[in-house]
C-alpha cells in the first residue's frame, strides 16, 4: 500500500495514526524519498499483514516514487481539505498512477485534516464528485482524530483479501458499499 499526495498533507501521520494510534503534532520534516511500516490487520478472521510506503511529495522526488508504483498493490492518495492547490494537484497524481501503476491497481481518495474544517478550502462534495469521475471510493479522514484511518486501511485489506482468494466467477467485494455501510455505523470510524 502506497500514501500518495502532495508535500504537507498530512501522509506520515496518516501512517502513524493508523500504525501505532497517535498523533504526532508540530512541524514534520518532511519524508525524503520513501519510507515504510507493516501492521498486520484481521480481514474477516484472517491475518494480512499490509506493507505501508509512504512517500515524499515534493515534485523532486517524484522520480524515485514512481519506480515502487508498478510494485504497489493500493494507492491511498491524500490531499488536504484546507489547501485547495493539495486537491486540485490529484488529477495529475492520478494521470502519474494510470502511467506508472498496474492497471489493476486499488486506489482511494482521502480528504485529510477534516478535523479542521474551520478552515475548509475544499467542499465534500468536491471530493466525492471526483472520485466518482475516477471511480474511486472517497472519504474524509483526520490523521489526528484518528477519524476513518483504520476504516481506509481496513477497507483496502479487504478489497486486496478477496482479490486474492476469491473465485472468478463469484461477486466482486464491492469496496464503495463496505465503506458507505461502516461509516453508517454508530462510532464506526474515530478511535476512543
């Protein structure tokens, strides 16, 4: 699984909310090139430990990026609700992902930082009306709330679960409609 987006969107601690459940708060300096963490996640009783790259965003080390595209399984690809030029730099890193990653890949857009939304840049209804024109499952996260961080790795290990094991000829998981049926959950998605 590879985090994708521009430089400041909130990708580490995207990563470490998920890995280790903590938010780590001040100025980050920046990931140089590309990092990873494994966490090993229950899908429907079976264990599928999940290879996390997280990557660099700025435009200098696009070019070492791109040669572990072709190797990644999932994108969740980020940009930041309060930073409109973060959201409408995703149609190049899509237009990158259909160039450099398998044409079977998982991808997943995320609106990050929705725990400050006094400061939204980027409507909602923005971001699921472009992943709806990619066909990509959307949602709003918060690294620092913790707010539908699992509920995206977990969804993502499902999809690429039944991928793996699941006969031809049977019902594809549907990715969107688990991830609509969480959210409707009572406390789904924000962790205690």
């Amino acid at each position: 699984v590879m985090l994708l987006g521009d430089s400041g969107v909130g990708k580490t601690c995207f990563l470490l909310q998920f890995k280790d459940g903590a938010f780590l708060s001040g100025m980050f300096i920046a990931t140089v090139g590309i990092d990873f963490r494994n966490k090993v996640v229950a899908v429907d009783g079976v264990k599928v430990k999940l290879q996390i790259w997280d990557t660099a965003g700025q435009e200098r080390f696009r070019s070492v990026t791109h040669a572990y595209y072709r190797d990644a399984q999932a994108l969740l690809l980020l940009y930041d609700i309060t930073s409109k030029m973060s959201f409408d730099n995703i149609r190049a890193w899509l237009t990158e992902i259909h160039e450099y990653a398998q044409k079977d890949v998982v991808i997943m857009l995320l609106g990050n930082k929705a725990d400050v939304s006094s400061e939204r840049a980027v409507r909602t209804e923005d971001g699921a009306s472009l992943a709806r024109e990619y066909g990509v499952p959307f949602m709003e996260t918060s690294a620092k709330t913790g707010m539908n961080v699992e509920l995206a790795f977990l969804a993502i290990a499902k999809e690429l679960k039944q991928r793996a094991v699941q006969p031809q000829d049977e019902p594809r998981f549907q990715i969107h409609d688990y991830i609509e049926s969480q959210q409707k959950k009572p406390n789904c998605c924000a962790l205690a």
